[in-house]
C-alpha cells in the first residue's frame, strides 16, 4: 500500500515548484557580440562580379594566339597573349562599344573574330 503522507509530500513539493518564477531562462552563450553588427546593417549592397561568359582562344594574322575571357555584361574581357602568362582586364563603358586598357590596349568584336590593338604593336585581325 502506498503512504499517503508520501502522496501528500511530493503534492506540496510539486505545488511549491508551481510557484517559481515562470520567465524564460537566461540564455548564456560564450560567443561576444559583432562589434559591426550596425554598420553591417546599413551598409549598401555589393555587386558581385561578373561571371566568365566564354573563353576563347583566337588566331591572329600573323600567326599568334590571343586567349580572351568574355565576362556576362558584355562590358569586361580579360586577355592574354600566352597561355599561362599575365591578364590584362580590359572595359567598354557600355555593352557594344570597344574594351580599352590603359597603356594601348584596344579589342573589338565578338568571341568569333576580334581586332586587337596591343602597346607598341599595330592592330591584327584574330578569328576562331
């Protein structure tokens, strides 16, 4: 048989629990906060690049290859005149109008066929 002063105990127990404080517990965690949380808020969006649209290499009149990467936008291509050498980015301020880099660097066309003008070198037709 059960004790009933033993019911009655876990009753007044259970009843005294009852009147606990009923807030939420404090949430501790071992992370500070951002610093720039606000700054980061208000911050203006960031325009991601643009992706490669298509990677070309091309023929030129006097028997040279340029490799070119056309970025989506039509307004950025990277050339190269050796494979594994350096990029040079060059910009149309508007889709259609010719990609110019400083120092003499001037491309026209499409990823088909393209003049190039390149420093100190007269400009070549270059073809798929």
């Amino acid at each position: 048989m059960k004790n009933p002063s033993l019911i009655a105990a876990a009753a007044v127990a259970l009843l005294s629990l009852a009147a606990c404080n009923k807030q939420a517990p404090e949430e501790v965690s071992s992370t500070a906060p951002d610093p720039m949380a606000s700054q980061l808020a208000n911050a203006a969006p960031v325009e991601l690049p643009p992706a490669i649209a298509e990677t070309v290499t091309l023929r030129c009149g006097d028997n040279s290859l340029i490799y070119l990467d056309f970025f989506q936008g039509n307004k950025q291509v990277q050339l190269k005149t050796e494979k594994t050498g350096p990029a040079t980015m060059l910009k149309a301020p508007e889709a259609g109008q010719p990609f110019e880099a400083a120092g003499g660097y001037k491309l026209t066309g499409t990823s088909k066929n393209v003049n190039v003008t390149l420093p100190g070198k007269p400009a070549k037709n270059c073809h798929a």
